[in-house]
C-alpha cells in the first residue's frame, strides 16, 4: 500500500500485476457472491454534464483569456434536458445506482435565494430513479460553487459555511426520502494533492491569472478558484463544514447513509529521499480524523504517485500512459480501498474509478484488473459495499474540457446523441453476477 519502491522495481512490479491478474482466472476459487446490496453504478457530476452552469464559479473562470480550460464547457452534455435517457442507460446497463451532483448555483442562484424549479428537478430525477429500480446516490458539493460564494471569499472564509449548512439543509428537505446514499464533498483533499504535481505547479502562474480577471468579473476583492486557493485556510473550513452539513442533513434524513470521498493515490515512496510521510499528512491525515463518525468513506482513485523528495515523480520510463498523462494502474485500487477502511475504520465505497482512454478496449482492461484487487481486499474481510465507475458519459473534465474521454457512454458533441461503449455492458456483467 504505502511503501518504498526501486525504479526497477516498479516496472517489474507493473509487470508481475499484469502476470497475476491474467492468471487469477485460473488460479482463484469460484466467486463469492458479494452482499445483497451492494452497489453497482456510474457517476456523473451537475457541472462537466448539464450544460449551462452560468451561475458557477468555473463558468466565470472558463471564459476569461488567458484561460487555464482547454475550452468553456458550454452545453456540456446537455444533461439537463436529457437526464431522462442518461437515467435509462444506467438501467439498461444492468446497474443499480446513479450517482449525480445537485448543482448549487442553480438552487440558490443567490444568497437565501433557493430556486424551487431548480429543486424540482432534482426531486424528479431521484423519483425517476426510484422508478427505474435504481439508488439515487447525491453529491451535495462536487467542486463548483455559486459565483457569490466564491465573490465572498469561497470556503477560506469561515463565515461562508453558514451558507453552505443552510443549502444542505434546504436541499435534503427539497429531494425528499427515495435517495439512499449522500456525500457532502466531492475530494475535498484534491487541492493539497494536486500541490504535489509538478504539471499543476507549473500551470500555477495561469490559474492566478484566472483568479485576478474573475474577481473583476465579479466585484470581489478577491476570487476563491476551487483548486488555487489558500487550503491552509480552505481544509479546516470545509471540515467543519462537513461535520455541520451531516448534522443538518441528519436532521431532516436520519437514515440515509452519509458521507464525503477522498482522491487517493496509492502513495509510494521513491527510492532514496522521499517526501512520502509529509505528503500523506498534509493531503490525507486531516481528513482521515474528519470522517471518522461518518457512515461510510468514499474512495476515488486513479493511479498511483511515486513519491520523491518535493514532488511526486513522473510515471516510469515505459509504463502506459493515459491521456491525463497519468500512468496506466489499475492495482491502486485495492492499495487505497484497504488504506481508507484501516484508516478510517469505516465500511469503503469506491465512489469513482475509471481510466481517460480512446480505446475502450484498455478501459475493460483497466477495469477488470481494479475490480480483481477489490475482489481480493473484499475476500480479506475489507467492508467494501459499492463500486461506482467514472463515468457514464464522455464528459466536461475541467481544464482538459473534452479531450479527456472517461465514459462508459460516447456523446456527439454536435447532437448530444449517446453511444453505448463495450465497457458499459461488460461493467453490467459484474453487476448482474454481483461478484468478483
């Protein structure tokens, strides 16, 4: 899980995960049927699909030259007239939930202002779920906040968080009781972890541009930009925040199962000098106290970081590269599935997983060697209860726009039309066996 590595050493261990995940077919026991309610799901979030966010800080960012956003995200998806159909695909697919995020600048476009349009329309894409058999699963808070918000100083200032416990609190009333599952963040850690990128640092100088051109936009001394802003100041902000929005959600769902998720790497540490220890308490430590009365932590992972002495490393010489650039690993999974569940000492659901690929063919790959490794964590008694892929669609990934495709589902950016890719079929296979 967390441990120094040789550079040869990697790519022989690259190696040998390829040699055991093509072997473990042969090798291991007939599957073991997971618990009856686990969960089998795509995700999508409001921003990179619904098109038309005007009233989000990233909108305001992504229309300013110079820009750090390869292109605005525009209509997006245009989920937000098509959410039907997304809704069936998900079903078609043979999965049972549907993660989604309500956006807040559409509910409270601004302060004390709530949109019951707005409210209504989340309400009737968790009753349409409900319908179709599926759980709707709800992430109050995925990255983008209102453009006032932001104005006002965004989450470095600790006043703000009343305005975010009052919209959780109207938000949990408005959707009603058919969701099951809620996540008040969405990575929350990303910003200190992206800090150790040497890519992101140098793209730094760009951001700050963004930031000083918003806040005129604006009117606001200055612009909290989600992923430059002071985290010495945001991270203890957001805690509260969440330990306050699941008081407020509470108050109005008791049951309903509540949580925030992590970005995690499978941390290593390179070899000689490495800064591995420093890294986890500055992008993980705070985080893994602040969840630990919640009823379940979510993990999202990507890939691996090798660790050097300031930095993380580059992907090693030879391995498989992604089109974010990250190197090609699906064995990070069950590394950070067991991490969180011995960190935190919570049941674990992998709330995002996935690979940027253009052949679909390597996505299947990738997602038959992560879920091997969360097959394997599972049989070792680890509390795994869901695993929920990123994406169900082709989407707006930030500042890579759409160059960056995640989907299980292709979109046209012309006509919206949606084509199901091999890899969603072949996800619903393991949800119709539901096992590993």
């Amino acid at each position: 899980m967390i441990h120094p590595v040789s550079r040869r050493g990697i790519l022989r261990g690259t190696a040998a995960s390829l040699v055991m995940a093509s072997a473990a077919p042969l090798l291991a026991t007939a599957p073991r049927k997971l618990r009856s309610d686990f969960l089998w799901g795509a995700a999508t979030a409001g921003h990179q699909v619904e098109g038309g966010n005007v009233n989000s800080d990233s909108w305001v960012s992504e229309h300013l030259r110079p820009s750090a956003f390869a292109e605005p995200s525009g209509d997006a998806c245009d989920s937000w007239n098509r959410w039907r159909e997304d809704i069936d695909i998900v079903e078609r697919l043979g999965l049972n939930t549907y993660r989604f995020g309500i956006e807040w600048s559409r509910i409270e476009p601004e302060p004390g202002e709530y949109s019951q349009a707005a409210l209504a329309h989340y309400r009737a894409m968790i009753d349409y779920c409900h319908a179709r058999g599926l759980r709707p699963f709800i992430t109050f808070s995925h990255f983008t906040v209102p453009r006032w918000f932001a104005g006002m100083g965004g989450w470095e200032e600790a006043a703000n968080i009343d305005h975010f416990v009052r919209f959780c609190e109207v938000a949990a009333r408005g959707l009603g009781p058919d969701y099951t599952h809620g996540l008040t963040f969405n990575e929350p850690n990303l910003a200190p972890q992206l800090s150790w990128q040497p890519d992101f640092r140098k793209a730094m100088p760009m951001f700050a541009l963004g930031n000083k051109a918003a806040a005129r936009l604006i009117g606001a001394d200055r612009f909290a930009g989600t992923l430059t802003s002071d985290t010495t100041k945001t991270v203890p902000n957001q805690i509260t925040a969440h330990h306050r929005a699941v008081e407020a959600i509470k108050s109005v769902r008791p049951d309903l199962q509540l949580g925030l998720s992590l970005s995690m790497a499978d941390e290593q540490a390179a070899p000689g000098e490495s800064a591995l220890e420093r890294k986890i308490a500055q992008v993980y430590a705070p985080w893994f106290e602040a969840v630990r009365k919640d009823d379940f932590i979510g993990v999202q992972t990507y890939g691996r970081a090798i660790v050097g002495p300031d930095a993380d490393l580059p992907p090693p010489i030879g391995a498989e590269q992604t089109l974010t650039q990250m190197e090609f690993y699906p064995e990070a999974l069950e590394a950070t599935v067991r991490w969180a569940a011995k960190a935190t000492g919570l049941p674990v659901i992998v709330t995002e997983n996935g690979v940027a690929v253009a052949d679909d063919r390597r996505r299947i790959a990738y997602m038959d060697r992560a879920l091997a490794g969360l097959g394997r964590a599972i049989r070792d008694g680890v509390d795994v209860r869901g695993y929920i892929h990123w994406a169900l669609l082709d989407n707006f990934e930030w500042n890579r726009a759409y160059t960056a495709p995640f989907g299980l589902v292709a979109v046209d950016r012309k006509t919206f039309s949606r084509t199901i890719k091999p890899s969603g079929p072949h996800l619903g296979r393991y949800a119709s066996r539901n096992s590993l």
